[in-house]
C-alpha cells in the first residue's frame, strides 16, 4: 500500500495565461448587483436582423438548389426514366 503511493505521478497544474487574442466579449456573463434593468430588444430590431441574415442565405440557398436540381437530372437520365 505504501509503495503505491510513492509511485504516483504528481498532478501538474494548469495555468491559464489570457494573451488577448480571443474575439469572445465576455464583459456581460458576469451578473452586477445594479438595480438598473436590462435592456430589452424591440421588434423592429429583432426583424430587421432577421430579414439582414436571410438576405446573406438567399444566395447560397439558390445555388444549393440548383446543384441539387442538376444532380437528379443525371441520375434520372441514367436511370433512363428522362
């Protein structure tokens, strides 16, 4: 019992060192004790990021569908069914 523990490794500690090189803002995760209330999106805020990011997935959507069109086209054809 005695040598089992002699033969144990010992645990190595991990230090964390913040080189600044995150995107991440993480100024808000920590909760503040302040009476003052969070700030609440209204809905034309809320719609117009919804419209902004369907107007960035219209594009890769069509294509999507045209390769998907074009892609059954040649398997009817081989299938002989055009």
């Amino acid at each position: 019992m005695k040598k089992d523990k002699q033969n144990k490794p010992k645990k190595e500690k991990i230090i964390y060192i913040d080189d600044n090189s995150t995107i991440a803002d993480m100024s808000g995760t920590r909760r503040v004790k302040s009476n003052a209330p969070k700030r609440q999106s209204t809905f034309k805020e809320k719609m117009k990021t919804y419209f902004s990011v369907v107007k960035k997935m219209i594009l890769p959507m069509l294509v999507t569908l045209l390769t998907m069109t074009i892609v059954f086209i040649i398997f009817m054809a081989l299938a002989g069914r055009l």
